[in-house]
C-alpha cells in the first residue's frame, strides 16, 4: 500500500468546506482535482493507493480508478472536499469523467472490480440551483443524461464507508451500482429537494450492511432501486441503529411497469428511530412485480413516526414487524390520485403510488404499539385495489392513545381487498371496537388464533373455524365450532 498526503503532493489545501472559497484570502480557492487524479491514477491490485487527505480541498471531481484498490482517508472534521461550481459531474467517482453516461444503461451488468474504502472525511456537494453550484446546466440534479451525485461508486465489490459526511448534493448523496460487499458505518448524508437519496442502490447488488448512520435527506434515506443502473436483483440488506428524517426509510421496488421484473430479498432493518414525510417502507412504484418480489423484510425494535410504516404498491412474500412502535403522523404528506382513503396504517396502499394492486404471502405483527397524539382515525391493516394478503398474524398489538381520544372501529380496514386467513394470537381490544366492519368479515377467509376471544370482538360464525373460542355475532355469546356446528364455549 502506498499512502499519499494530500499537502505532500502539491495541493493547495485552501478551501472553505461551508462555502468553497479560500479561507486564507476570501477569493477563489485552487482546484486540486488534477493534482489528486494524476496521483491515484497508478492504483492496482499490485499498487493500491490511499490518499490521506490532511485538509480541505477545492476539486472539479475526482475522477478515480474504474477497477478500484484505492481509498481515501481524512482526519476528522475539517478535512475533506468541496465540489466547484460549474463541476457538472459526480464529486467522487471511479472511472473517467463520462463513466456515469448513460445514467440507466440497462443489463448486462459488467464485471465488478473490488477494494475502495473512504473515511473521516466531508464532501460538500455544492447543489446549488441549477445555474450557481455544481450543476449550471440549468437543473438542480445534473443534466438531462446524468444526475450529478455526492459519491458514485459502479461496478465494485469490497465498499468501506466510514465516517463519511456528505452534504448538500445536487442529486444522491451516495450512488453504488452493481456492487457487493458493502458497508456503511457512521456516515452524515444531510441535504434537501426531492432526488437527494441518501444510500441509492441500483441493481444488481448483495450482501450490504449500514449501521449507525444518520439520513437528514429530501427524499429516500435508502433506496433499493432493482431496474435502475444495470439493473437486478438485490439481496442480503443489513441496516441497524440509524436515524431518518427523509421522505422515507427505505425505497424497496423492482418493476416499474415495463418487462424488467426483478427481486428483493433478506432485507433487516433494526433499532431505528425517525420521522418520514411519505412512510419508513415505500415498496413499489407500480403493479406487474413477479410473486413475492420483495421476497422477505424484517422490521424490529423501531421507533417511526410516519404516514404509514409500509406504503405498499407491488407483492410481497414474507413481511415482520417486531416490536415496532409506529406513531401516525400526515404532517408533509403527498397522497396522489387514485388514493381516497388517506388514514394512516402499519400497511396501507403507498400514498405516492397507491394505485397498485399487491398480493402477499405472509404479514406478521409481533408486540406492535400504534400511538395516537391527535384524535385521528388509524388502523393496523387497510387493504384497497383488489390487493390480498395470504396469511395475516397478530402476536402482540395495541394501541396506546396519550389522550382521551374516539376509538378505532376497526384494527383493519378491507376496502376492495381481501385476507384469506386472519390469525389473532394476541391483540388488546382497548381503543378498537372491531377486528373489522361487519361487512369486511366477507371480505375474510377464516379466522383463527388463541387470542381472539380475549379480544371479546363479535364475529360471524362462518368466518370462524373450528376449534376456535369466539363471541357469536348472531347470539352474542361465547362459542365455538365443532366439525363446522356452532356450540356454546363454557371453556
């Protein structure tokens, strides 16, 4: 490994991170892209390089090894890049200026290279409006063949990122297409407008785990963008103690209405806390996703205040939420036609795209707290447009109101949907008048589970199966049912 300091290479090192200009004069800060690029251009497997930069740097992009064996690592605050006006390109990528030309090109993904690793370092993206930062082509994001990203790594394995602050990017503030093996440990992504995604992964990409980052973001803290880039599959997707405030969580979509029909699977997300504008989980943009194209997702120990926790738009095959309290909130929300029913939910039609039909295999609810602050209508499960749910479990749900507030007639709310088995494990009645309306029970398959007569809920004896201890709707009483007869329940 070869280590290159930045001041030893001839590098001015004159640059205001806050606004780019040079803190020794007040006047124009000196590009040290090209001094920076002709230093690392050498990186190999035999000869990999890392840039040690000891201050602040002024650069037109830096332009990096496509194949990678190359890092760059600051000194903590103070230390880093600011993107110069009129750069019209990504601030940091590898390969050559126009690698990232077509933005979208569509499979086949090529051969990836390995080993790039940044840390401890700030990257101003300088977003500027279109005519004044890094983009002057007239739009904020870049120009109409590529959006102008913070980072934009492509075509890679072996990612590091490490205590890497990115703020105030024309478009994403990390790009990583067609990689594998990356993590992401205590980085800052902080910027505002819609396109500024935080981790944006196009397809294909494996085996990524984010930990203890914090997304201050105008759109999608993190994006799992299946059809985008190369396009492909994503799997094996680790995200534990972060923090959001963004438009969402986690964007999670593999169709987008044209023939390219990608998967989604092993997504875990734990111990995270925030505020989404449209909800944690925007799943689809669109109908037409294989069976299952979100194979799995697991959602635990969280702490969200959103809209909904999942905005759903295409199929799914196995979703957990475990312990996750969910506090409704509409304050920013953006509900597009055809949405009507606009009450927030744990899983609800997505109030961008909620115009899809989905069909999921399994929905499971584990210890899950729906808080109220305001007196406003909510429910656990509102299912629209034909969509379907396999099998729907409650093993632990309440609803905790910290007024005294009108309560929920229904845990679930079934529009033109549907659920074929409905499995009450455990849920506390207080605050909830109904499992469903009384007309949504034919919209239900079977109703099973060891908890549904605590929850002292009326139900049809024809939802009911056998086994089961109920309260009839037709006599009010405890009941149940033995080879399909209604008898009376004396436990």
């Amino acid at each position: 490994m070869t280590y290159l300091r930045a001041s030893e290479i001839g590098c001015a090192l004159d640059c205001d991170l806050y606004d780019g200009i040079n803190k020794k004069t007040g006047g124009k800060a000196t590009d040290d892209a090209p001094i920076i690029n002709a230093a690392m251009a050498g990186a190999t497997a035999d000869h990999p390089i890392t840039l040690i930069i000891d201050g602040a740097a002024l650069i037109s992009g830096l332009f990096l090894p496509a194949g990678g064996h190359w890092s760059i690592a600051g000194l903590g605050c103070g230390t880093g890049f600011f993107v110069k006006r009129g750069t019209n390109n990504d601030g940091i990528h590898n390969g050559p200026p126009e690698v990232a030309i077509p933005f979208d090109p569509g499979p086949p993904a090529p051969a990836r290279g390995q080993n790039v690793s940044l840390s401890n370092f700030t990257l101003n993206g300088n977003q500027g409006d279109g005519r004044h930062g890094n983009s002057t082509s007239g739009t904020r994001q870049g120009s109409h063949e590529a959006w102008f990203c913070g980072i934009n790594l492509m075509n890679l394995d072996n990612v590091h990122l490490e205590n890497v602050v990115v703020v105030n990017t024309p478009a994403f503030h990390f790009r990583l297409s067609n990689v594998g093996n990356v993590t992401a440990k205590g980085c800052v992504m902080q910027s505002f407008g819609l396109s500024t995604d935080g981790l944006h992964f196009d397809g294909p990409a494996n085996d990524i785990t984010i930990s203890k980052c914090n997304f201050s973001c105008g759109d999608d803290s993190i994006a799992l963008n299946c059809p985008e880039g190369f396009s492909g599959n994503i799997s094996r997707v680790t995200v534990t103690n972060c923090t959001f405030d963004s438009l969402s969580l986690m964007r999670l979509y593999t169709t987008y209405g044209s023939d390219i029909r990608n998967r989604i699977d092993t997504v875990s997300v734990s111990n995270c806390t925030g505020t989404l504008t449209e909800a944690a989980f925007l799943i689809g943009l669109s109908s037409g996703s294989v069976a299952n194209s979100v194979a799995s997702l697991t959602v635990s120990d969280c702490n969200l205040t959103a809209p909904a926790i999942l905005g759903m738009a295409e199929n799914f095959g196995d979703i957990t939420l475990k312990n996750v309290t969910f506090t409704p909130s509409q304050e920013h929300v953006v509900w597009n036609k055809p949405i009507t029913n606009r009450l927030s939910a744990f899983l609800r039609p997505s109030p961008l795209y909620g115009g899809g039909t989905c069909v999921g295999s399994n929905l499971v609810l584990e210890n899950c707290t729906l808080v109220r602050n305001k007196d406003m209508h909510a429910a656990a499960v509102i299912l629209e447009n034909g969509s379907n749910i396999a099998n729907l479990v409650f093993n632990g749900f309440a609803m905790l109101d910290s007024e005294s507030f009108a309560p929920l007639p229904g845990l679930m709310m079934m529009g033109r949907g549907s659920v074929d088995q409905l499995v009450l494990h455990s849920v506390s009645q207080s605050n909830i008048q109904a499992a469903v309306s009384a007309d949504g029970f034919a919209k239900i398959g079977s109703v099973w589970g060891e908890g549904v007569l605590a929850t002292q809920w009326e139900f049809p004896d024809a939802v009911m199966a056998d086994g089961v201890p109920y309260i009839s709707a037709s006599s009010g009483l405890p009941s149940i049912k033995i080879a399909g007869v209604v008898e009376l329940y004396t436990g």
